[in-house]
C-alpha cells in the first residue's frame, strides 16, 4: 500500500523531488518496519518446527523452479520482440508447437508432484496424533480453550495454570485439547503444528521445545471479542526447573474443581496468569462429555475486561 505521502503525489499526479523521495523513503523504512516482526515459524525451537520449517524451504525452493525461469522469460521475450529488433521473426499465423506444448505442461507437472510428494510424506511424518520418538516418557498436559483465556491440566502431577504453560526442556509433550465454547485453535509457532480445539471433541498434538526459552503461544482462529487477547506463555525449563515449578504451583493458588471450573468458564477479557495448587484428575474428562455445561460462546456486548474468574481459596 502507498504511503501518504505516495498517494498525494498519485492523486494530483505530478512528479516532483517530494513525491520521489516518499517513494523510495517507504521503500527504504518498510524493510525496517518489518523487522520489528518475530520470526517464529521460520525460528522453529523444536523438531515439529524444524521439520515443518524444512518444508517451507523446500516447497518454496520447487516452486521457484518455474518461478524464476518464467520472470526471466518474460523479460527475454520482451527485450527480444522489441520494435527495433529487426532479427525477430513475426508470425502471426504461428497457431502450435510441440515442443513448446510440452514445455509449458511438463514443467508445473513436475513442480506439482515435487510438492506434492513433500506434502504426501510431511502430512504422514508430521502427523499431530503420531508420539514423537524419545527415551523420555511423554509429559501429559490438558487443554481446554475459554472465553477467552487457556487452561492447562497436568493430570499426573494433578495441578493447573491458566494461560501460562510450563513444559520441561527435551522431553515430549502430549496435548490433549478440548474447547469449553466455540471452535478455537492451539498454536506455538517456534513449537510447531497449529490444531483445532472442538467443544465435545478430543484432539491430540505431540510437540517439544529442544532446549529452555520463553515462547509465545496464541489462538490462531477467530472466536469474539476477546481474541486479541487469547495469547499464553510457554516457558520451556530444565527438568529441575519444572519439578520446583510444580512444587511451588502445589502451594499457591486455588482448588480446582467443577464449581471453581464454572466460575472460571464466564467470559473475560486479559486474564493474568495464574495457578491451582490442585486440579481434579477427571475434570477434563467431564469437560469433553460435557458433563459440566459448554460455556455459551460470544454474545452480544462485551464482558467486563476488569472482571477476573480467579477465587482464592
């Protein structure tokens, strides 16, 4: 999109010093905007998203195969059938080739097979419900999208947090994901692999953060007017510095449970984070039965943002 100043200069169509340093000055900043941008799918921190990354590159990589040659064939062609080319031969009654039919279909023939063989093997090898190959047993974590906010479930270690996640550094992760409302989606970029959650419904995601960092976590599908917002932290620890986590999650915060569940299902808007020293071992099991009632989704008229479903015990 032009600048400002870009669409003065277009508007009263002119040219002056003014209009040609606007242009070339959003030339020039817009590289620099850009790089306020994290890179996260392309800074992958785990093998899902170091795979997936691979992927990009080489789709990108095939499909530049045609690209490239196509750019430059146009330029050639142009350059060559200019009017002041007396060497060019016009052929107006020029009607079929061969050998040029068989450039034109041969090429993106084999560009789709390319991509689509990546694909064939990406989609089996990178499949969410597939456990990741590790000498370490599997950290169980549940997850259930709110309005708007996430809740987090370590079933064996029987505590929670809400939008906050910690994981152990190296060792796998196995989600399981519900939605208590409306249809959302689970997504750390630098982790890898977007999935859907679905009120009713188990989904499965195997990911794993290689080494400690602090990633974001956000929901990456629409759902209402707290969806800026739905965003999570996932700090990755050394495994001394999950087990204290715990330890000290075990000693703060509330119980819980289906009535303390229920409060937190209301809708509100920038919840902070925070932890229950204790979490029922069933109670996701409930959520996806729907033993306890699905939260009504988005409705008319927006929650109050002050408004906080933390209790303290």
């Amino acid at each position: 999109m032009p600048s400002g100043g870009a669409r003065v200069c277009q508007a009263r169509r002119i040219v002056s010093p003014y209009c040609t340093f606007a242009a070339r000055g959003t030339i020039v900043l817009l590289p620099i905007v850009l790089t306020a941008c994290q890179p996260a799918v392309l800074d992958p921190q785990g093998i899902i998203g170091i795979a997936e990354k691979t992927i990009l590159i080489d789709s990108l990589a095939i499909m530049l195969a045609i690209v490239i040659p196509t750019i430059a064939a146009t330029f050639a062609f142009a350059w060559w059938f200019r009017a002041s080319n007396t060497r060019a031969r016009y052929l107006p009654d020029f009607a079929y080739s061969g050998r040029l039919e068989l450039i034109v279909w041969a090429i993106p023939l084999l560009v789709i097979m390319l991509l689509g063989g990546v694909t064939w093997i990406g989609s089996h090898d990178l499949d969410p419900a597939k456990p990741l190959a590790s000498n370490t047993p599997p950290l169980e974590v549940q997850v259930v999208s709110l309005d708007w906010k996430w809740l987090f479930i370590y079933p064996e270690q029987h505590v929670a947090s809400v939008n906050q996640l910690v994981v152990p550094a190296g060792v796998p992760i196995h989600f399981s994901l519900t939605s208590a409302s409306v249809m959302n989606a689970f997504f750390i970029p630098q982790l890898g692999s977007m999935i859907y959650t679905m009120n009713g419904m188990t989904t499965q995601l195997n990911l794993q953060a290689d080494a400690p960092g602090t990633f974001r976590g956000l929901s990456s599908h629409y759902s209402g007017d707290g969806f800026a917002d739905m965003h999570f932290e996932v700090q990755a620890v050394p495994a001394d510095g999950f087990a204290a986590w715990i330890d000290a999650a075990r000693k703060t915060g509330p119980t819980l449970d289906p009535a303390s569940y229920t409060t937190l299902a209301k809708q509100s808007i920038g919840t902070a984070p925070f932890t229950f020293r204790s979490a029922d071992p069933t109670l996701f099991q409930q959520i996806v039965a729907q033993k306890l009632p699905p939260a009504p989704g988005p409705q008319t008229g927006r929650p109050d943002a002050s408004v906080s479903p933390r209790t303290e015990p």
